[in-house]
C-alpha cells in the first residue's frame, strides 16, 4: 500500500459471505476506510438454505442485514452494487452503478456459482439453491406440487405420480442434505396434512454420477450416509449420468423420468474473479493465489474462499467450505493490518481442518475428524452445534435452535407456506366427497 499517494489507506472487500466479513471484522480498528460491497443486503448462511427449501426454516432464521452487522465498526460502509471489472494498474474497481472505487487493497470474496458442466440451459428446469430466492422458489415448487397432487387424486395417476416425484442430483453433502430432507418433509405431510396421499405415494430419487456419495468422507461414513437415505426412503442411484433435463423430466442414461421438481447440486464453479483480474485459474475457475492469499504479481490484490484455489496440508487444496473462508478473511485482515503498521506481514495461510459434516435428516448425520468417526445421533448433535456457531448473530442462534428443537419433539416444519403464485399455477378442481386414504 502506497501512503504517500493517501493518509488513509483505502480498502476494497468484494463479498459479504464469511470470507468478506472476517476481511471486515479484522480490519474494524485499523486506521483505514474500508468498503464492503455485495448485490445483496444480507449475509446469508448459505449452508442452512436447504432448509429454507424444505420448510425446516424460514429465511429471515439464517440471513441477518449486512449494515446491522457492521453497525459498529466505524471505519466500515457498506454499498449495494455489482462489481464490473478491476482495473489493476489504476486501483479501482469499477461499479454497475457507474462508480469507480480507488483501493491501496482489494480483497476478492464472491463466493462460487452452480456448474452445469457445459449445459447451463439446464439451469431453468434444475436450479440450484444459492440465494433465498432460490430456496423460496424450490420449497414452492415442492408444496405446490403436493397439492396438485391432491387435487388429481387417483382421478388422474399419471400424472399425480409426476406431482410426487422429486429427485435430486448430486451425490455431495448438499444433494444428501437436500434429498434427506425433501423425503422428510414429503412424506410427514403426505400422512398427516393431506387427506387423500399417503408417505408410500411419495417418491424421492438421489442421482449420483459416481459409484458413492460423499467423496470427501471415508467410505463407511458414505455407506452409512446412503442407508440413513434409504431408510428415510430416498431411492440413490448411483454410477448413473444425467444426459438431458427438461421442465418436467430427467433422463438417466436412455432411461426418462418424470418428477414435479428437479434439484441440481451437482458441481459448483468460481464467480467470474478471474476474469476481472486476467489471472491463472483452475478448472473451476478458482483464482490459483500465493501461500498468502494474494494474486500473483499483484500483492495489492487478495482472494478468498470459494473464490480462491490454494495449496494446503499435503499439497491438497484448501476445500471450499465455510470454516475455509473465514479463517483465510481473518488471515488476509492480519497481512493488511501489518501492511498498514509497515510490520512484516505473515507470508502463508495455514488451514486448519475441523472435519466434515453432513446431515441426512432428523437425528442422521456423519462426521469425519480424521481418527474420530461419528455418525447416528452423536453426529447429528455436533452438526447441528457447528452450524449454530456459525450463524450469524445471537438472535438467529437462538431462533434456529428453537425450531429444531421444536421440529426434533413434533416433527413439525413452521414454515411451509407458497409464495409467488401466479395465474394457472394452481388447479381449479374443487372434490366435495370424503373419500378416504390410500
């Protein structure tokens, strides 16, 4: 950073994800005027949007304002805007808005995106859940065609069996989580909430392309993880290839099915970061950074989390996880924090591995902390601890922790409730007579 050229250094933070917001946290009393710019006005914890999906949250439990959180930090704004481009030579990012922001340190957070491997058409007909739009989008998806379902009643079979099919594709700790609780939520209405459908109408596919789920766990934790599935009656197809999607079919192979909703949490790839900075990227298009974080070239420029490809222990990439991103924003913050105070700046990231995580359902989930295996309920409770400590504030810690508990004692879900209907989206057949249960 050149002090001389301004008394105040001025730093940039593309993100307000975990990544960003360590970024912003570590810097809240350093003598620097720092911008926070993200599309959005909320951090979300993006892990819990699946059960915004499924009706176990409601959006506002995992998501807090971005200025609430930084309220106190006085040295910190906050824009809603779009990042353009970087012009590296002039320092400045350049805004959607028109604006132009000069930067002594930019720090690139913007997480990563769904890949559809080359068939980004697929996207209309299998989104992937990112944002709270796409989380409110899906859970509507699945309640509306639960009750096209009950409208249709044995009257018309075929396609009633279509209203309740949801298959989800991606064998990773999102599609397990996302399968497990579609099949959840499905068949707990289905026997209680519905008067003519009954949990064995009920159809809920997982396809995996690789011969297992879960390839970053051990492969007992995934056989375990695939008979936590099946037992909630997940079917897990596995070694099979999608070829084609369309609004209301997946095809496996020659084989086409039909489903009311189609999930894809199949591949993520980088925001487009890359491109800004006319950097080397891997094949997801993750930045490849320094030992410190930085840009080769550019010791000016940061990137973290999603964003970022770097070496870790054993020469294994940093994986791209919450945990990940936050402790690279708080290591970027001590490297700026030195910078400014002209001290010899830490020279590399070290990531330390917590373990991984996934839940399947109410009381199912696996955990891998290297000689420490867990999986059942224990697993389920320190997933369910971690994920608390990463919200946000202390209200959503509270809030959330409620709902499950209330959920783990009623297997009630509050929050299913449609949104956004438009007109035709609903049938119009009203049945009068009291026929009972399949």
């Amino acid at each position: 950073m050149d002090k001389k050229t301004r008394r105040t250094p001025e730093i940039v933070i593309i993100g307000a994800g975990f990544g960003g917001l360590a970024v912003a946290r570590g810097l809240r009393r350093a003598k620097a005027n720092v911008t926070l710019i993200d599309r959005q006005n909320h951090h979300l914890f993006q892990p819990l949007l699946y059960q915004v999906a499924t009706a176990a949250l409601s959006p506002a439990d995992i998501a807090a304002p971005i200025r609430a959180i930084v309220r106190r930090y006085r040295n910190t704004r906050v824009l809603l805007d779009s990042v353009v481009s970087v012009d590296r030579e002039a320092r400045l990012v350049q805004l959607e808005s028109g604006t132009s922001l000069p930067y002594d340190a930019l720090v690139i957070a913007t997480g990563a995106r769904h890949s559809y491997f080359g068939r980004e058409d697929w996207a209309v007909d299998a989104p992937g859940i990112k944002t709270i739009d796409d989380a409110i989008k899906v859970r509507s998806k699945i309640l509306v065609a639960m009750e096209r379902a009950e409208t249709d009643r044995q009257e018309n079979p075929v396609t009633r069996s279509q209203h309740l099919t949801f298959i989800v594709i991606g064998g990773g700790p999102t599609g397990v989580e996302m399968a497990g609780a579609i099949a959840e939520l499905t068949r707990h209405a289905a026997g209680l909430d519905f008067r003519y459908l009954s949990p064995s109408c009920v159809r809920v596919m997982l396809v995996q392309s690789d011969t297992r789920l879960l390839a970053a766990f051990p492969l007992d934790l995934a056989e375990k993880a695939k008979a936590s599935l099946e037992h909630l009656g997940v079917e897990v197809r596995l070694g099979n290839r999608v070829t084609n999607i369309t609004a209301d079919s997946v095809m496996i192979g020659d084989e086409r099915l039909s489903a009311a909703v189609i999930v894809w949490a199949a591949g993520v790839k980088a925001s487009p970061a890359a491109a800004w900075l006319g950097a080397e990227a891997d094949r997801a298009g993750r930045v490849i950074v320094k030992p410190n974080m930085s840009v080769p070239g550019h010791p000016d420029i940061f990137v973290i989390g999603d964003t970022s490809s770097v070496e870790g222990a054993g020469g294994r990439p940093v994986p791209g996880v919450a945990p990940a991103a936050k402790q690279q924003g708080q290591f970027v913050a001590r490297v700026i924090r030195a910078t400014i105070r002209r001290r010899r700046p830490p020279r590399r990231f070290k990531y330390k591995d917590y373990g991984n995580l996934a839940t399947i359902g109410r009381k199912r989930a696996v955990a891998d902390f290297g000689r420490t295996k867990l999986s059942g309920f224990s697993a389920w409770f320190v997933w369910s601890t971690a994920h608390l400590f990463y919200l946000s504030d202390f209200r959503s810690r509270i809030t959330v922790g409620t709902q499950w508990l209330w959920s783990y004692i009623t297997f009630d879900r509050g929050a299913r409730l449609i949104t956004g209907l438009g007109d035709g989206m609903m049938p119009t057949t009203v049945w009068t007579d009291d026929a009972p249960k399949e």
